[in-house]
C-alpha cells in the first residue's frame, strides 16, 4: 500500500494542497462573518472599538484571502492534471455544482473584495457595509457548493451510470441535497466559525496578558468566548447528528473511526485507546469503556454496530489515520467546549478579563480550531477510501495517465513553493497580530511601512496609543 | 429545462468558454504585464502605483481563469481530462506562478525592510513572466493537437515543448508586458505614464512581428487549419481577421502618437480579441484538435443545461458589479495614495 507509486503520489499531492487550502476558506469564512458583525455593530452603536477591531482583522483578512484564492486556483485545476479519469467521469455530475460555486460564490467573493479592503472612503459606509455583507454570504455560498460535491462523493445519489462508465445526472435535487450533506455543510460552517472565535479569543487573550485594560482586546476575548460558550456544545451536539449519518450510510468509516474489528453481540465498547494493527486485524494496547460505544452512536445500551471484519478487505480504509485522526478532532472539541464553559462561569464580576490563566490556556488553544478542522477531514476523506466516489468509483481508477516522476516532480514543486509562501504568510499574519489593535487603528495599505510617514494621512499613519 | 434541452448545448458553451478565456486574458493579461514589467521598473513609487492600479481588481480577474477551469469541468469533461494531462508540466508551472505572484500583493507591503520588499518583487516579476510563459506554452500545446485514445493523454512528457510552442510563450510574455503598459499609460501618470508610452512603442511592434510569427506557422501545424485560412471558401470568413488587426495596430499607433491615454489600451485589447477570434476560427470545431470536437467532449444535455440557467442569469450580473468595481477604483493613480 505504501510503495510510491504515481497513485500514492497523487493521494500525497491531493491531500498536501487541500490541506494547506482548506484552512484558508476555513479562515476566510470566519472572518468574513465576524467583520460584518462588526462593521454592523459599528454603524449601530458608532463604537470607535468596533471600526478599530474591523480595521485590525481585515489586514490579516486580506493576507489569508490572497493566500485562499491562489490555493483554491490550484485545487480547481488539480482534477484534471493527476485525477483525469475521476474528472471525465464524474465531470457530469459534481461539474455544474463547481461551475456554481465560481459564479455565485468567486465572482462575488472578488467583486466586492477590492471594495470591502480599499474603498471606505470612496463608496460610503452604507455601500462598503453591503460590499462586506456580499463577501461573507459570498464565503458561505462557496462552503455550499463545494461541501455538497464533497457530500455526493461520500453519499451519491441521484445518478445513473452511462454504459462507458460515466456517472449522469437524474435529479439535481436528489443530487445536490445527498443525505450526507445537510449535516456536512453545518458542521464546516460551525467549524469555521469556532477556528476563527479561537484565533480572535487567543489574539485578544495574548494583548490581556500584557494589558489586561486594553479595552479592544477585552471586547474581541469576549466575543470569541460567547462563540466558545455557545458554539463549541452545539459543534458536538451536529457532530453527534453527522455521525449517526455516517453510520446509516458508511458504515465502514465509522467501524475504522471506532477501531471496532468485531461486530460485538451485547453493546460495543468505546476504544478511548488503541493502536488498530492492520494486519493482526485487532487493536493493540486497548483501552475501552464497555456499552458506550452503542450508547453513543445509536443511543441504545444494546444497539449493534458492525465491526471492519464484517466487511470485505478491499473495501476497507487504512484504519489507524481515521482512527487517530477522530480521537484528535473530539478531543480539541471537548476542550474548546470546556474553554467556552470556564469562560462563562468567569463572566460573574468581569473576572474573565483578569484570569491569567484563562488567557494563557486561550492562547494555547489558538490553533485548535484549525488542528480540529484538519483532523475531522482527515477522518471523512481517508474514511471514504478506497474510493473516490463511495462504493462506486475507486480511487486506483481515478488517476490521470502521469507516470510517477511527472507527479513526484509536481509534488515536490508544491512541496517547496507552498512552504515559502504560506510560511512567509503565516509570520506576517503572527506579526501583525503580535501588535495591539489602537485607536483609530489604520486600513490596509495605509498602515504599510511606505516610507516616509509625511505621505500618508497623518491620524493614520500615527494612532493614539489605547490606553 | 425542457426548452433548453433543444438548443445546440456544446456550441453555446463552446462560445461562453470562450468568452471566460478571452475575459481572462484580456483582464488578467494586463496585470501580469505589469509583473512582467517590474523586469524594467525599479522605481520603488512607480512600483507601488502599478501595483496599487491593479490591487482591488487583480482577484476578480483570475477568477476567470477559474471559470474558464471550472466550466471545462462541468460541460466539457473530457477536454478538461485530456488537455491538463497532456499539458501538466505547463499547467502545473502556471499555478505555483501564480500562487507566487499572487501573495506577492500583499507581502510586498507587509515586509519588514526593503530587502524583504525586493524579494517579494522579484517574486511578482518571476510569478508573473513564468506564468505568462506557461500560458503560451499550454496555448501552443493545444494549438499543435494533443494525442488522445480511448479518452485518456496517450502522448509524451514533452509534447508541449517544440518551437512553435517556445514562440507562443515567448509571444505572450511580450503581449502581457504591452497590455500593461498600455493600461499604465491609461491609469498612472507623470514619468512613469511618460517611459510607458515609450515601452508600449517597442513591445507594440515586438507583439504584431510575433502575432504575424505565430499566424503563418499555425495554418503549417495542421492541413486544416491550412484549407481554412489560405484557400476558397475558408479564406472569405478569414482574411478580415488580418487586415483588421492591421487596422487596429495602425489606430493604436496613432494614439501613441497622440498621447492618447486609452486609446493604446482600448486597441491592445482589441488585437488581442481579434488573436483568439483567429485562433476560434482555427480550431472549430475541435476543443481538443486533431481528434475531438465540441461536441465529442460535451457532458450530458442535463448537466450543460443545468449550468446554462446559473450562466445566463448570473454572467451579466457578474459583469455588472465588476465594471462597478473597476468604476469605483476609477481615476488615474497616484503616488502615495494608497486607496486610503
């Protein structure tokens, strides 16, 4: 299985970009959403907090959405390069709901961006409010379109297959709105939301821990711990729903999510613990918790779940990614909603702008949106294998005729080229988060270091210190 | 659904494709001349007024580049499976340019020094040209005919690399530069609108000598193409290409002359629309010459209907908002104004 071969390579290549790419919309969708709240609440209240909060996340907005879009230019074009053969058959399926995304979703995206970063001052607020409303429904029409490609690839219906092989469209309903997908769409959603709330709540904790006074960096910490409070419990409350999901329609996916091998006859276990031994078939070095296993995914002591020995080999995924990958996603799932829980009991007398410790384990916790987010589509695309669309198309007959030196080359070359550039990204969003947000904090462009300050207006160029 | 499932489906997505790829070469032609052109400009002012002249608008034009992606996907699948393969070393060199370029945008302004700022211009430079470079070459590629049996690439690594495809990169490195020079002229002013006007003279005449170039080496690639352009009837619907460009170039130097500030523009693009009108009227009706046509390449009715709806309600909407953006960033470009 693990001989480097061109289909290896291309799984290496696939996985690499999308998950460098991933993160970014994932980003984007956040942010996009928290910078309409607060321009919104902005034009509500006329708060200078909330324009100077605005001003400070849409600098980093525009890096990661410059980053987004050059990644996501290589993923539209990466189907046909190294899965040419997925491409010409389910081309006539997910193809129009791609075609979708870029006109209702992209278009709008980069329409109104140049408006959202650089015009306030030429549009007026109420045309610039709207251009920021535009990118961020643009963001979540982009999360649905593509998640429901993604879902038809895990859950397909609303097909026939032509007799060379290529999958058509019945039902466009049938096909965009696939069993898995309603769930899918809301977990991604949620998880998007939740990575950015932990971002912003870390950047906001890290600015307390060196001035607990600073009133922007209070009002973004409690922000992003009201999304902690009330969005990490319902994440696992959808999760919960998209695993029953699963169960009903991949059964296998969850069997290797629970490193369950046997189809137990009273109740299975929960496996907090384990190294899943591909070979032996069984898990080593176990450690689990009799009936709970049952109890959680199908709410019942007794309920039967069907282990992976139940099903033939070669329909089986690589058990222990999936397996390790799930545990990472809800462990950082239940520690978000425990950040979210400490954060609201310390809201009682404003102790959550004073407890050090809270700050420090928020800002640890920064990433853990993103870890999460990559752990869970870890679980659910290795989970589908071995097959590209599930049950019907496998993924050795999805590669394009490239001979392994075309696709190590390639790979190599993204290898290199995306580290340069998404390292270099990631200091540059770490420095300017590293800077406080100030009164009358600067755009973008504005604040770049151009120069002589003499050019530039100078209120902007020059903020009053916060406090 | 019904009534559209009668039209000649492929044809009109053939035209709307079309239309995605000549929108993106003329829209992100002219920002990736203006990367090219870092190569001659080092003036660190004159640098961030191109860069600014293009910054709110840079996204939206590749999106078009993801369209003419896109849609090759959904309504012409096995173009889309046949072609990237076939061109994958050019393909592939064009996207990691094109993340290079990209980024450069904004981290040119987010380094800390200048060191730090020239690598991120060199960047662009190198991103851009490189990306224009593999256009041409992919351009070329297609252009000389791609080897396809039973629906899979079926030819070599380097197809793609011959002379003729080497004139067709180096042809599009030269006719990117002279579109942005031309939309420099058009948006910035003082000395650098002053040395465009002159770059545009000598990438003008360097651009018609490599259209004429790539024009009589096309009709010598295929038999085809040859009956189409040099021999009765063909040659009726054909010679007007020609002659009009060489009434376009003849307009554009006189706004040279002139120091007109839109008219090199305006008849750059031109020239370039009446190129891809030359090379419509080539391949028809292959999308993957020699071997498959529009409509050998065409998804199912259901699927290229389904995205018909989307495309002609959501195009002209697209294209409004768009010429909203260009509207509202309107204006000649200044130094020190950074869009505050």
């Amino acid at each position: 299985m693990f001989g480097l071969d061109a289909i290896v390579l291309a799984r290496v290549q696939f996985a690499f970009t999308v998950g460098f790419h991933i993160v970014l919309p994932a980003f984007s969708i956040g942010l996009a959403s928290y910078l309409a709240v607060l321009e919104g609440l902005w034009l509500a209240t006329s708060r200078q907090v909330y324009l100077d909060l605005f001003q400070y996340w849409i600098k980093i907005f525009s890096i990661v959405f410059g980053m987004g879009v050059v990644s996501g230019l290589v993923m539209s074009y990466e189907f046909g390069t190294n899965w040419g053969s997925f491409a010409d058959k389910a081309g006539p399926v997910i193809g129009p709901l791609m075609g979708y995304e870029v006109l209702t979703a992209f278009f709008l995206e980069a329409g109104f961006l140049g408006v959202m970063l650089f015009g306030m001052e030429r549009v007026g607020r109420g045309l610039h409010f709207t251009a920021t409303c535009l990118v961020a429904v643009g963001t979540l029409m982009s999360a649905f379109w593509i998640l429901s490609v993604n879902s038809w690839m895990q859950t397909p219906q609303g097909y026939t297959i032509s007799p060379d092989g290529r999958f058509l469209p019945a039902s466009w309903v049938a096909i965009i709105f696939n069993p898995s997908f309603p769930y899918r769409l809301l977990h991604m959603v949620l998880a998007s939301y939740l990575s950015v709330a932990f971002v912003v709540g870390a950047v906001g904790a890290w600015h307390l821990l060196s001035s607990s006074r600073n009133s922007h960096a209070r009002t973004m910490f409690s922000m992003a711990m009201w999304m902690a409070t009330l969005v990490a419990p319902l994440q696992i409350a959808v999760g919960d729903f998209h695993g029953l999901n699963t169960l009903q329609y991949q059964p296998i996916k969850v069997a290797a999510m629970e490193g369950d091998w046997d189809t137990a006859r009273n109740g299975d276990p929960l496996i907090l613990f384990a190294f899943p031994n591909m070979k032996e078939q069984a898990n080593d070095a176990e450690i689990a918790i009799p009936r709970l296993g049952s109890l959680i995914l199908t709410h019942s002591w007794d309920g039967e779940i069907r282990g992976l020995k139940s099903f033939p080999a070669d329909q089986r995924p690589y058990v222990p990614i999936v397996f390790f990958a799930f545990r990472i996603m809800v462990g950082l799932g239940l520690l978000m909603a425990l950040v979210g829980l400490a954060s609201l009991i310390l809201r009682r007398g404003g102790q959550i702008y004073r407890a050090r410790w809270l700050h420090r384990a928020a800002v640890c916790m920064g990433p853990s949106g993103f870890i999460a987010l990559l752990a869970g589509w870890t679980v659910t695309e290795t989970g589908r294998q071995p097959f590209t669309v599930y049950g019907l198309l496998r993924t050795a007959d999805s590669v394009s005729p490239i001979g392994t030196p075309g696709v190590a080359a390639s790979l190599a070359g993204f290898a290199i080229v995306y580290l340069i550039v998404f390292g270099a990204g990631i200091v540059y969003i770490l420095r300017l988060m590293a800077r406080p947000p100030v009164t009358g904090e600067a755009g973008p462009r504005t604040d770049a270091p151009v120069r002589a300050a003499g050019i530039t207006p100078g209120p902007a160029t020059n903020p009053a210190p916060a406090e | 659904m019904s009534f559209l499932l009668t039209l000649d489906l492929p044809l009109i997505w053939g035209g709307l494709i079309a239309f995605a790829v000549v929108a993106y070469v003329l829209l992100d032609g002219f920002d990736l001349g203006i990367g090219i052109l870092f190569l001659i400009e080092h003036d660190e002012d004159d640098r961030d007024v191109m860069i600014n002249s293009v910054a709110p608008v840079w996204d939206g034009n590749e999106t078009w580049l993801v369209l003419g992606g896109g849609g090759l996907f959904a309504v012409f699948p096995l173009a889309y499976a046949t072609i990237l393969p076939a061109l994958y070393p050019t393909i592939i060199g064009m996207l990691l340019a094109l993340v290079f370029r990209g980024v450069a945008f904004e981290f040119r302004f987010r380094a800390k020094d200048r060191a730090g700022r020239l690598r991120w211009d060199l960047a662009f430079f190198l991103g851009s040209a490189l990306a224009a470079l593999c256009q041409g070459f992919a351009l070329g590629g297609l252009l000389q005919g791609i080897h396809v049996q039973d629906r899979h690439y079926a030819g070599g690594w380097f197809d793609w690399f011959t002379p003729f495809t080497a004139l067709c990169g180096v042809a599009l490195i030269v006719g990117y530069a002279l579109l942005g020079a031309c939309w420099l002229i058009w948006r910035a002013e003082g000395r650098l609108q002053k040395r465009c006007y002159s770059h545009a003279r000598i990438l003008g005449i360097a651009t018609l000598l490599l259209i004429a170039g790539v024009s009589v080496w096309t009709p010598l690639l295929d038999a085809n193409f040859n009956q189409r352009w040099f021999h009765w009837p063909g040659i009726a619907l054909t010679s007007p290409v020609p002659i009009l460009v060489l009434l376009v170039a003849w307009q554009f130097w006189q706004g040279l002359v002139d120091s007109s500030h839109i008219k090199p523009f305006l008849c750059a693009l031109a020239i370039f629309l009446l190129c891809f009108i030359g090379l419509g009227i080539s391949m028809y009706p292959y999308i993957v010459p020699p071997s498959i046509t529009l409509w050998d390449a065409a998804a199912p009715p259901e699927s290229q209907a389904f995205l018909l709806i989307g495309a002609l309600v959501l195009v002209p909407i697209i294209l409004c908002y768009t010429a909203y953006a260009y509207w509202v960033f309107r204006g000649k470009v200044k130094i020190g104004l950074h869009y505050h």
